[in-house]
C-alpha cells in the first residue's frame, strides 16, 4: 500500500457543520501515515460548547478565529445530475438558474447559478465540446450560503475550504466502492429534513440523480398518526431516539418512500441495463440507521456499512479503533473532507 505524502508537520482540523450537530476532528501529519487525533460529536452543536472547544484544540489562523476545513449540509441543498445539450446557452446570464427552475423543483427560484472548475472552486465556462456531456449541478441558494458562512464565523471558524458535505460524501463512497470491490450500482440516499437526494453511483461515476420529496419532517408526521401522538416533537424524539423498536413499523412507515425509490431504480436499470445491487444512507441522525436495514430489505439489495478505519488507511491515516467506537458510520461525511481523490495521488 502506498501511503499518500503529506507537504509538511502540521495539524489540521476538519469541523462539518451538519443539520442536526457538529462533527469535529484533527489529524497530525508529523510523519507518514498521518495519525488521526481525535473525532467528536457535538449532538445538536450548542454554540457555547463547540466554540470554547474549537479555540482549545485549533490553530489561530485570523485574529480570534480558528482555522479549519469545513463542511456543511442544508436542508435545501441539491443535487442534479443532467446533460447539457447546448453549452454555449449556459455562458447567457441567467440561462442555467433558468434552466434549474424550469426542470427541477428546488423551493425558492434560483436567482444565479456559478459554472465552476469542479477541483479548483473558480469560474469555468463551458465550451462547444461540453454540448451532448453529462453534468452535476450541486449547490444551495445563496441566501442559505450566506447564513451558513456567518454561523461558521459565529462559531469562530475561519474556514480554509468551504465544501457542500453531499459532494464530498459521494467521493469518499466511490473510494469505498473501489476499496470493497463493488461493481454493481450503488443507491446513495441522502436524507434531509424535507426531501431526500437518490444518487445512483455506477462505474465509479453519478449515473443518475433524483429529488425524492419525502424526508425526516414526513416520517416524523405519519409517526406521530399512527401513534395518535398529540405533539410531534414527542414523534421526533422517538424517531430519534434509537430506544424505539422499528423492525414491524418501519416498512409501513417507509411504504410510500420505497416505492418512489423502487421506481428510481427501476427506471435507471431499464435504461442503464444495469441491476443496482447495494443501498446507502448518508445524512440521517445516527439514531436512524434502523432505516438502512429496512429499505435494503425490502429492495432485496444489500445495505453498505463503510469501514471507517479502513477507508481512513487507503487515505494514508491512522486512527485508534476506540476514536471511532459508538459513531456508527455518522464520521464518514466528516471524514470525507480529508480525501485525497485525484487518481494519480492515491491508491484510488
């Protein structure tokens, strides 16, 4: 195995800012392989607590503000894969948000879309020979970017690099598909509060995306009915307690959902030619991993468990088992922010 080289000594922090918490972690890369310090979370990222902790184990970067590379997950994030049929539109103001609009349900109108270089975050513009290629638009609407980007400061955060989780998550996993030898497609669902993004990953490459309507607050809703529960904060609380028993519920619950991403599926493997053979879920409270087995189940497909220490060895880190223990697989979207994904670097 060759371990990838790191430039110089140093510490870094890598803090995800996700809908339900903070996740925070730091590596040290005195020597090769780079030794992972610690990993923490943070359930539902209590500013008082983040912050003093953030200013104990960071390094100063601006002023009072702590530096780190960053990521974050929204509730109105998306993500869409498509083919562009006459790239030379795009350079025309407003041409992809009116694009986005007209196609795809995405909540408030996009006011402005950004063409970017996919490895260095500037301005690209697409050219002649881009008509007729697959791409992935992924993003948030700016208004949500800006709220993210001061709560970052708020916490006293500087960050080095700001990425949405969701694209970095689905890098990390191709690693993992090459790393565990899966060649058939793989069904990412990743779940937010009100919708839920299927990607199906294929050849190490998003064959195909779809924006499943359905997420946490639905659940949340038809739980609290079927129970008869007057408040649905008691429904949310049990939904993620992890003490509640899902196994009889749980496909009754997820009828509805499992169809949609059935037929997904179905579509894709009628076009592609290709039988989808594993599920994944990303996003979700840890407490929610009963959902994973479900749909699997009942898609009759198996359910991926990444392991965490070994997709952290093929990055050339280390980490002592006990960093990981109780997380359940929640680390993988922050762990994805320490990957190297440029072939000619890794193993991968």
């Amino acid at each position: 195995m060759r371990f990838i080289k790191r430039s110089k000594a140093h510490k870094r922090l890598f803090v995800y800012f996700s809908e339900y918490g903070v996740f925070v972690a730091r590596w040290s890369s005195g020597e090769v392989p780079t030794v992972l310090e610690f990993a923490r979370e943070f359930s539902g990222g209590d500013i008082h607590v983040v912050r003093p902790f953030l200013e104990e184990v960071g390094t100063r970067k601006e002023g009072s503000l702590v530096s780190a590379i960053c990521g974050f997950s929204t509730p109105d994030r998306f993500l869409i894969q498509t083919a562009i049929q006459n790239a030379p539109l795009f350079r025309e103001q407003q041409y992809a948000s009116n694009f986005l609009n007209r196609n795809y349900e995405l909540g408030e109108e996009l006011k402005q879309v950004h063409i970017l270089n996919p490895e260095r975050g500037l301005g690209s513009a697409l050219g002649p020979t881009t008509s007729g290629r697959e791409v992935l638009f992924c993003g948030c609407p700016k208004n949500t970017l800006d709220a993210m980007q001061r709560k970052i400061i708020e916490y006293g955060v500087y960050p080095e690099r700001l990425e949405l989780i969701s694209v970095s998550t689905i890098a990390a996993m191709m690693v993992h598909m090459n790393l565990a030898y899966i060649n058939t497609p793989v069904v990412v669902l990743d779940i937010s509060m009100n919708a839920t993004t299927l990607i199906i990953l294929d050849r190490c490459a998003v064959g195909a995306t779809r924006i499943v309507r359905q997420g946490i607050d639905v659940w949340v809703h038809s739980l609290q009915e079927k129970l008869g529960l007057q408040d649905s904060e008691v429904a949310k609380r049990l939904l993620y307690s992890g003490s509640f028993d899902f196994k009889e519920m749980g496909p009754e619950l997820l009828g509805a959902f499992i169809e949609e991403i059935r037929s997904a599926i179905n579509f894709y493997e009628i076009k592609s030619g290709r039988t989808a053979g594993h599920i994944w879920l990303t996003g979700a409270p840890s407490h929610l991993v009963w959902m994973g087995e479900c749909i699997a189940e009942r898609l009759g497909v198996n359910e991926i468990i990444p392991s965490l220490s070994e997709w952290l060895e093929v990055q050339g880190i280390v980490a002592d088992p006990s960093i990981m223990s109780g997380f359940e697989g929640s680390l993988f979207r922050l762990f994805s922010l320490m990957g190297n994904y440029h072939r000619d670097e890794s193993k991968t």
